[in-house]
C-alpha cells in the first residue's frame, strides 16, 4: 500500500566508538538494520568490521555510542538520564536473542552435533530436553545434515561444521543473526554449501548482518551492502549502487582487487 511505513529497525547503531589501548577501531558508527532484511558489510582487514559485529552483542563493549535490537539497549538500562550496564546474567539472556556464527565454528568438540545444538536451549532458556531435541533434528533436517545428529565435530568436514553453527544459532530462534565472516576457515569447495544455507535464511525474512569478503553472496542476498574502512562506514547502499557504481575512491580500490 503507498504511505505505509516500510519495515521498523531490528538494529539501531548510532555514534558506536571502540578504542583497544591507543587503536581507535570503531569510529563513530550509524547504521539501521530493518526487520527482514540482510546486512553485508565489507572491508579489508582491520577495518573494524568484527569488531562492530561484537559490540552488537555487548562481546566487546563499546566505549561510547548506543546499540538497540529490537527497541531494547544492548548491555545496559536508562536509570534516568544514565545508561547503567546489565549484570552479566542480564546479558547472557540478551545474548539468545542474537545469533552469533563465529568464524571458527566453535562447537563443542566433546558433544555430539544434536548436543552442540539443544545445549543452550536447555540449559538457557530451560526448554524440556524432547522438546529441544525434536527442534534441534528438524533444524539438522534443515541445512541438510540430518543424518549427522550423533557424529562429533572432529568427525565432520569444515562446511558441516559451519552448518551446525549456524543450526546451533537457530535454535534459541533469535530475532537476529549475525555472521562473522562464516566461509574464511572453509576451503573452496566448501563455501557454497554454507552460503546457500544463509541464502536460504535470506529467503525466509530472517533479519542477518554478515561480514565477508564474498561479493557475489553480498549481490545475490544482501538488501543493504556497506563499506568500511579504518573504523568508518564509507559507503552503503543497495548491492548494484555499492558495487557496480561506488562513489568513494577507497570502495573503488577494494573492489577493484575483489571482485
């Protein structure tokens, strides 16, 4: 319908700094993520893209600025004119409401795939472990691994690894996905099956910021694609603006030897 708003922010990023020791690596950061919609940020090394990524979940705490998900500050409440920071138990619950898909996996290497998966569900948000694991083989069933449900993780290659990360992550249903450069550990032939499966989240409306160095992923599936350099945003925009028509030298460089 015309005049209708369009979808409200999950994300709300505004003036984010963060420095370790004298490095600024963060530099003022704004940026909306809408509800529904996919976030590619690119950059070379040290820009200060992970690093965003992980003041989003309170991981790294941001030494000014404010983050919200869903209306809600990250890591801290309003006491008046004040922001005092969550106790740590506060934002561990904050926390299973982002999905967080590291890029080493970080599977537990003494469960097996289906424990990896229902561990948090139950143990965080107190599910009834049948419950947790019908939830967690229908997840494996999924990103097309449900016959690994009682192999451990040394028992499976770098790409299934990643898959059930990112079935781990589905499975406290987070209102939001954050990807940290998922297909870097993975060798070549093993990217597509990742990347198909976060296509395929794409495709249901779930709301996804991913850092990665995969452009053609950022062409196919990203509503919003953004540019960052030395802990500043430089450039955004939609997919064909950034990279077929960017406007700032340095984005130009950097695609000039990606893409």
């Amino acid at each position: 319908m015309s005049g209708t708003a369009g979808p409200a922010a999950m994300v709300d990023i505004k003036g984010v700094r963060k420095s370790f020791g004298p490095l600024q690596v963060l530099r003022g950061i704004d940026l909306t993520v809408r509800t529904g919609e996919v976030t590619v940020i690119l950059g070379p090394s040290g820009s200060g893209k992970s690093t965003l990524l992980r003041t989003i979940n309170h991981l790294d705490k941001a030494d000014s600025g404010r983050i919200s998900v869903n209306g809600a500050l990250v890591g801290y409440r309003r006491s008046g004119n004040k922001l005092r920071e969550l106790r740590e138990r506060e934002i561990r619950k904050q926390r299973t409401n982002i999905g967080f898909v590291f890029q080493n996996f970080h599977l537990f290497p003494h469960l097996t795939v289906l424990e990896n998966i229902t561990e948090a569900p139950v143990s965080a948000l107190r599910r009834p472990k049948k419950e947790a694991v019908a939830a967690a083989r229908a997840l494996l069933a999924r990103v097309g691994l449900a016959d690994k449900a009682g192999a451990y993780p040394r028992q499976l290659s770098g790409g299934q690894q990643q898959r059930v990360a990112i079935a781990r992550a589905l499975a406290l249903e987070p209102e939001l996905l954050l990807f940290d450069e998922p297909t870097s550990a993975l060798d070549p032939e093993l990217v597509g099956e990742v990347l198909d499966v976060i296509k395929d989240l794409a495709r249901q409306g779930t709301t996804m910021i991913v850092v990665t160095h995969e452009t053609g992923f950022a062409r196919e599936a990203a509503d919003t694609v953004v540019f960052m350099d030395d802990g500043r945003i430089v450039e955004q925009g939609p997919p064909a603006e950034v990279l077929d028509r960017p406007v700032h030298e340095r984005t130009k460089s950097f695609l000039s030897k990606v893409l």
